[in-house]
C-alpha cells in the first residue's frame, strides 16, 4: 500500500510540474521588446486595436477564426452578420469583431507565436503595452510619417496619440513597413507612400453586438474600452472573466432588430464625434 500511495504521489507531481507552465505567469518582457511586439500594429486606428488586443488573449481561437474569415471573405457587413448567426459561432466576440478584417486574422494566424506573446503581454502588462503603443506612434508622428489623410484622423495631444477613422463606420487597415515608419528618414525624406491602406471594411449595424460601439482607448488612465466598457480582463482572472457587453453575444441569440441596431449605430458615430 506504501508502495503504491508512493507512486501516486510521484505521478501526482510529475504531472504538476507538466502543467505548471501553462498557469505560471509569463515573465515581463523589457521596454524595447514591447516596442519591437506592438510595431506591426501601432499605427492602426485605435477601435481596430483595441479588438486586436483584446482577441490576441484567446489565441487558441485565431487559426480556427482566421480561416472562417478566408472562406467567407465575398461577405460583408448585414451578409456577413448574417453568415456568423447562422453558424453559431461561439468565439469571445472580440475575435468574431475581426471577422470583416481577414487580412488581420491571417496576420495574427501565421504569426502565433507573436499572438500569445501579445496576449500575454495585454494580460499582465496593458498599460506597458499601451505605453509602447505610444512611443511607436511618436516615432512615426516626429518622423513625418503619421499623419491626417482621407482616411485617418490623427490626434495629437498632451502625452499620448490617437488614431480614429474619419469615418467611425468605415475602417482601414494601414499597410506599412515599421522598419521605415519607425526610423528617422534617410537624408531627411519623408517616403510619401510609406503608409498605404487597403480597401474600406465597413462596420454596419448589424455588427455592431461584436463590441464595435465606442471600442478604443483612455489613453491617460491606461484603459481600453469596449461597447462602452472598460475591458478589465488580466492574468489572475483570464478563465472567468466575461466582459459586460450592452448586449451580451451568444451563438443560439436571436438577432437584434434593426432598428435598434441603426439607433446604436448613431449613438456610435457621435460618440466618434
């Protein structure tokens, strides 16, 4: 009997210490190293990175939703909201509010190594993350690459940057190459076409339940917000966490009626305003 509770002891903590790094909290990685993890994404308008932030701490949902996206890409906005009810997907809807992005979904697939290490990095280091996000975007502003075009409005203020579409429902994605943005002109020149955008994502409606009325920042308090909300999920409560969305999403939920969701669309374009 000895024997055997001796053994099950032994068994006991070897499958502890197998498990043990999937709990441990990552170590905290240096200034520099956020810097280099943000870049790709810094400059992109600050709703879009707010759900890019916030799906990069459920990375074992992004490959399955990536290739959703790429095979449902033809749709867009009413059709696709339409596609995701009628598949009862039941992803956090922070990755089903990439969905129309899959250029995003396919960056952050093909990269999971970098996803985790932002997710991990939003859990336990937000406002380190926030804070880098910042340093990149004042790199790229002193150098004369982020600027206000037909497409971004940038806001500069005290300590901090803000990037809001000109148009709250339609969002571009900002293709651009951070080891130029990032780095000071050679000679003094400015590359003009640094920074080009692919085709407008429109944010209707009808997807609007997937947390898109008023996602972005607080810069200042180090908050990020969602469907109104700050979004206070962290390391310690990451396995029940669940955020207060105005209307929560589930797969099997009715639809909302359409005139509500236009109500809530203008409510989000003001608050853009």
């Amino acid at each position: 009997m000895k024997k055997f509770r001796s053994k099950f002891v032994i068994l006991v903590a070897a499958l502890l210490l197998a498990v043990a790094p999937m709990f441990a909290q990552p170590v905290p990685l240096r200034a520099d190293q956020l810097d280099q993890l943000v870049s790709r994404i810094a400059l992109y308008p600050d709703p879009l990175l707010a759900q890019i932030l916030t799906a990069s701490t459920y990375p074992d949902q992004i490959p399955e939703a990536a290739a959703w996206a790429e095979g449902h890409s033809y749709l867009h906005g009413d059709e696709l909201a339409n596609a995701i009810s009628a598949d009862h997907l039941n992803w956090d809807p922070s990755v089903l509010a990439l969905l129309p992005f899959p250029s995003v979904l396919d960056m952050m697939s093909r990269d999971m190594s970098w996803t985790r290490q932002l997710g991990d990095a939003v859990l336990t280091q937000r406002s380190a993350v926030m804070d880098a996000v910042q340093r990149m975007r004042r790199r790229a502003y002193d150098y004369g690459y982020l600027r206000s075009n037909s497409h971004l409005r940038i806001g500069v203020y005290p300590g901090y940057i803000e990037i809001l579409p000109v148009d709250p429902a339609y969002i571009y994605v900002p293709v651009y190459d951070p080891v130029v943005v990032f780095s000071r002109p050679v000679g003094g020149v400015v590359v003009s076409a640094a920074i080009s955008f692919g085709p407008p994502v429109w944010i209707g409606p009808a997807l609007l339940p997937f947390g898109w009325v008023h996602a972005g920042f607080i810069w200042p308090s180090h908050v990020l917000v969602l469907d109104r909300q700050p979004w206070r999920r962290v390391w310690d409560n990451r396995l029940t966490y669940v955020h207060p969305y105005e209307r929560p999403w589930h797969p099997m939920a009715p639809r909302v009626e359409r005139h509500e969701l236009h109500g809530r669309a203008e409510v989000a374009r003001r608050a853009h305003r």
